[in-house]
C-alpha cells in the first residue's frame, strides 16, 4: 500500500508542478489556455474557473495543460513567439525548481543518510597482523570515524602508530603502509542495501536485504570478498543468497554502463543523519541540481552515440513505478532524491528537440521568429505528426523493454 500511493504521490507531483509551469506562465503572456488536466479521460473531477476548465483525470500517468501557442492555427492573442515559447519552456523549467525545492529539503530540512563502514578488521590476512574483530579506535592520536577516515588518515601520514581494540585489550602499535598497501578490509557483512530496478542483479530477483552466501560456490564472508568476484567479471555468476531464512540461487549476468561492468548492488551499512544550516542547504540545493542537469545531458549524448546502450538503460511506467515504490520503502531521504532524479529527467526529456515536446514547440516558434512569420498549418501538422510517430515509437520500446523485464523475470 505504503508503494502504491508513494507511486501515485510522486507521479502526481512531478506532473502537477510541469503543467502549472505551463499554465502559469500562458496566463501572465496573455495566452487562453482551455483546460488543465492533471491525468487522463476519463475525468473525474472538471471544474471551470474563469475560462479554464481544471480536470482530474482516472489515468494518473501525466496531465496536460491545453494552450493555444499559435503553432497550430488556433486563435491566439497578439503575444510574439518569444513570449510563446516562454509558455514552452515554462514546464521542463517548473520541473528543474521542483528539483530544487527537493533537494533543498533534503539537505536543509529531512536529512540525508551518510553511510558509515566500521573500521573493524575483516580478514586474518593482513599486514598489520591484527585478528578478525579487532577495531581501529585512533590514527596518529586522531580519533577514526569510520574506514574510509581511516585509511585517509594512514595514507597521508604514514609510518606512523595506530591504537586498535582487541579482545585482550587496547593495542598500540606503529605501521609503515608501503604504496598502495590495504592495511585490512572492513568486517563488512554480504547483505545487500539496494537492488537498483533495471539492473541484472534486481532482474535475477535479488532484493534489499538478502545475504549474499557464495559467488559460483565460493564462500563470501564480507563485502569485499563479493566485489573481488563480480567486479569486472561478465561471466554469468551463480549468486546464492539467504532471505528470510530462505536460501536460494540468482544468475546474474553482469551489464556494462556508462563504460563500467555492474550487477547494480550496493551494500547495507550503518548510516548517520546529516543536516546543513538552511541558507547553505539553498546553495547546495541549487548547485546539486545544477550539477545533476549536467551529468544527465552528458551521459544521454554518449548513450545517444550507443543506441543499444541506451535501449538497455531506458525505463518506462513500470520501472519508474518499481523504483519509487523501492526507495519509498528504504526511507524517505531516498524518496525524495528518487522524485528529484525523475523530475530532472523529465526536464531534459522535454528540452529535446522534438516535435510535440516543448523543445520541439520552442524550434518551430524560433523559426517563426527568424521567418517573421507562421509556419503554415498544414506543415506544422506534418511536423506534429513526424514528431507523434518518433514519440510513438519511443514509448512503444520503452514499453515492450518494460514488459520483456518483466516477463524475464518471472521466468
């Protein structure tokens, strides 16, 4: 249930603040705008309020905001093209402020998890000669937050004497780490803390919290010894798990991303809550999203130069819906940077130059502009219905990729 209305909530949000974009910014030009619908038809709810209609549809996979932009030989105010394609941009840009305003609540307000690997000796094998359990307590009179602070602190000021807890007591002890030396990995148990949906290991039905036993009948004990068998293998791995006392086998075959071999696993960790001052929250809000639109654009233009790649990577309906409905049960920090993700997306989605998208709207109203005059109705239905058929088309394959996952799974 908890799944299903986060599903609803966030869909409904993030569609809601994209076609408000448009409405907002229609009305303040001087554009008529007919009806605003947040889902599908069947309506539910209608309501006209001065002479926009304002619909709550039953289908909640988007909503719609019916502008007259003069593209489509529709009676239209005197606004000039610049003012219209404002009304265009207006959407994908409310979607990027919901990003912000996300983001700003996370880190000002919500919190979000830092995780946290316990610097306690995982492996009998090391250089240091310290015993499985024993735990780094200081580095050169430094308290150690975690393991990562800690190798940190023996790289950087290195001989040096570290003080351990042991089960016959405090130790301490001096080391010398010559390079690229690991003094010992982290007791850190095999149970996984995410399964990202569209990834193998999700695919082959491994979820959050399963205990990963063995990697092709090996023993795995902590989580290195798991990364020391998948990382870069593209072999089919016979992955054995335990959930809910339940043992059973996932074969999972590793998928190359953005130029890395992933199975698409993270691990559970103990996590502190962080907060920043309000005003630095706002900063980081900002440049975080800035940050993100950037990764986003770059990553999209390498996959659009690997069609295959980037059939593999897309998802539908389904896999949004599969994703908000997991991080909803992981907490709501992961929620929240989960919606952020998606509205940026959507954001980017509708800047291509597509027709029927907003980047397309904005390309026809630039010629117009640069012409001095209207594109004539019947080649801007041609353009319209070019840009249908690539949607169309577009949506069929991100379907049918949905479902194929879908149907692959079960089997």
């Amino acid at each position: 249930m908890l799944s299903i209305l986060a599903i609803i909530f966030g869909l409904g949000v993030i569609v809601f603040f994209h076609e408000m974009g448009h409405l907002l910014m229609s009305k303040a030009v001087g554009l008529d705008v007919p009806r605003f619908s947040l889902g599908f038809p069947p309506h539910i709810f209608k309501r006209k309020i001065g002479r926009t209609e304002y619909c709550i549809g039953v289908i909640p996979l988007g909503g719609y905001c019916k502008v007259n932009l003069g593209t489509t030989g529709e009676p239209v105010t005197e606004v000039s093209w610049f003012r219209r394609a404002l009304v265009a941009l207006a959407g994908p840009f409310a979607n990027l402020a919901l990003t912000v305003l996300i983001l700003i609540t996370v880190f000002g307000i919500v919190g979000w998890d830092i995780d946290i690997a316990p610097a306690v000796v995982g492996n009998v094998d090391n250089p240091l000669g310290l015993c499985v359990g024993d735990t780094v307590l200081s580095v050169n009179g430094y308290p150690v937050t975690d393991y990562y602070d800690m190798l940190n602190r023996m790289y950087s000021d290195a001989p040096g004497t570290l003080t351990a807890a042991t089960a016959a007591g405090t130790l301490e002890m001096e080391y010398s780490l010559p390079a690229e030396t690991v003094p010992f990995y982290a007791l850190i148990p095999v149970v996984i803390g995410e399964a990202l949906v569209g990834f193998p290991a999700y695919e082959s039905g491994i979820r959050a919290g399963d205990s990963i036993i063995a990697v092709d009948g090996r023993p795995v004990a902590i989580w290195y010894d798991f990364q020391s068998l998948v990382t870069g293998n593209t072999d089919e791995l016979a992955i054995e798990y335990c959930r809910n006392g339940i043992i059973d086998t996932a074969y999972v075959t590793p998928g190359e991303y953005d130029g890395r071999i992933l199975t698409g696993v993270t691990v559970l960790l103990p996590t502190e809550r962080a907060r920043l001052p309000i005003f630095r929250a706002i900063v980081e809000g900002v440049r975080a999203a800035g940050d993100g639109t950037i990764y986003v654009c770059i990553t999209l233009f390498r996959l659009f130069k690997k069609p295959a790649e980037l059939v593999e990577s897309s998802g539908g309906p389904i896999y949004v819906a599969e994703t908000l409905g997991q991080q909803a049960r992981s907490g709501l920090p992961s929620y929240l940077y989960t919606l952020a993700s998606i509205s940026m997306a959507i954001m980017i989605f509708n800047l291509l130059p597509i027709p029927v998208l907003d980047g397309g709207h904005v390309v026809i109203l630039i010629i117009e502009g640069i012409r001095g005059k209207p594109i004539s109705k019947r080649n801007v239905q041609i353009i319209q219905q070019t840009g249908m058929v690539i949607i169309l088309m577009l949506f069929l394959l991100i379907i049918f990729k949905d479902v194929s996952r879908v149907i692959t799974r079960v089997h």
